[in-house]
C-alpha cells in the first residue's frame, strides 16, 4: 500500500470539498426525506455525497465506492472508499452539531484510513493504519481505564437496542461509570481524544463505523465486533471501541454475559 500517502491527500481533498456543502444546509429548513429503513435523508446528504464520488470517479476511477445514499460502485475492487455523508442526520436537522462526515478507505475489505470530519465545529480526526491518530493535525491518544465500572460509555440512543441487544446495552449502561448519549460518531472522535472511554453500538453499516476503526485503533484504542472480531467492510455492525484494551475487555464479558 505504498500509495496510503497520496489516498491520504484525495481523502483531505473529499473532507474539504463537504464541508462548505454541509455549511450550507446546516440550520436551514431543508425538506427532510424518510428512506425505507425509517431513517431520515436529507438534500445535503446527497449533495455532500455526489460531491465526494464525483472527486473519486475522477481522480481514483479504478477505486470502488459504498456510500450511504449512492449505493455501490465497483465494489469488489482492491481498494474501496466508504461514505457516510452526515453520519447523525438527526443531529443535522435538530441544529446540533455533532454530526460528521466520514470518510473510510478499505483495502481487501479492511479499513486502513478513516477521517472524521466535524465541518461546523472545524474538527478533523485523521487515522492511517500504522501511524498515529490525529486531530486537526496534532497526534491523540486514548486514556487509560480499567474496566467497565469506571468508564464513560457512550451510545447512540437505548430505542436502538433490541430484545437480547437490549438486555447487553442495559449491562454496560448500568455497570459503567458515567452513561452518555446522541453524539453518534462524535463519540468514537472523543474516546481517540482520550475524553471518553468506551462506545457499544448495534446494527451499524460499514459506512456507519469503517471510518472510525483506523481512528481509534491509531490513538491506542481497540474497536471490534461484539465477539472481539476484528471489523471489516463486510462485518455485522455490532461494533465496541474503547480506548484501553481492559476496558474493551470488560465490555465484552458483559455483553456476552447478558446475551447468554
């Protein structure tokens, strides 16, 4: 992958080319749209992705792409981009800003580059595999913490959680210290900046979480499915990541604990 430094730049050059579209619509009355899967979309979720492919298609036009509101473009092509225009939509519309821009490169299924992108706060978080997380240019690094029982967890929102999944987020949120929630991928960003510790989330898509794993994992972090796989394009989407291995640990015993 001796071309990770020149995908690094086209990945920067897709961030910048979001952020005045994201700026654009932010708080604005934009038409919100509902998908098939009850989720909302909006035009700015479109716009922000066509933005992005149409850099691809031209300057990497043998890369495949997987983006949440385009679909699938050569898919199974060595190197992959994956899309997550406004990753917390929801967040987008209400006005609060900690929604992101993901943006993930996947090499044979594995994602090696993962930017975070907050255009409103003027935050990015940058993770290559093999070098250290950065954020807005200056390395990061998770905390320690030792088990569940002391850490700061975050999730989405509980209603997300169902019958046995249910039961595991119910464990975590009443065995940790601090319960936290509704920042969506910001959650991941903060555990990389060592603010938060651990983040457990279900039924996520690859455009969901790809982005975040080289991030985390490069500030010292663990992120892995719910039986402590490694996460790939084609994982499940029960995705744990914390900043410190014990803890990550801990998350896991309880989660199959509660399952059982």
């Amino acid at each position: 992958m001796e071309n990770l430094d020149r995908f690094l730049e086209i990945a920067h050059k897709l961030a910048d080319a979001a952020r005045p579209v994201v700026r654009k619509y932010y708080r604005t009355p934009v038409a919100v749209d509902v998908k098939a899967d009850d989720s909302p979309v909006t035009i700015a979720d479109r716009e922000v992705e066509r933005t992005m492919r149409d850099i691809l298609n031209a300057e990497l036009p043998d890369h495949g792409i997987l983006g949440e509101e385009h679909g699938r473009e050569n898919i199974d092509a060595e190197y992959v981009w994956v899309l997550d225009p406004i990753d917390g939509t929801k967040s987008f519309i209400s006005g609060k800003p900690s929604f992101a821009t993901l943006i993930a490169l996947c090499h044979r299924g594995k994602p090696v580059m993962g930017i975070i992108d907050q255009a409103i706060t003027d935050e990015r978080w940058v993770g290559v595999m093999g070098k250290p997380s950065t954020m807005n240019g200056a390395e990061i690094s998770a905390r320690e913490c030792e088990d569940l029982a002391s850490a700061t967890f975050f999730t989405t929102a509980p209603e997300l959680f169902r019958d046995k999944t249910f039961a595991a987020y119910q464990a975590v949120s009443k065995q940790c210290r601090v319960p936290m929630y509704g920042v969506d991928a910001y959650a991941y960003g903060l555990t990389a900046l060592g603010l938060a510790d651990t983040v457990v989330e279900c039924g996520l898509q690859a455009y969901d979480f790809c982005a975040l794993v080289p991030v985390v994992e490069g500030a010292g972090g663990v992120m892995t499915d719910w039986s402590g796989k490694e996460l790939g394009i084609d994982s499940a989407g029960d995705v744990v990541a914390s900043g410190d291995a014990r803890c990550h640990a801990d998350v896991l015993a309880t989660i199959k604990g509660a399952m059982a």
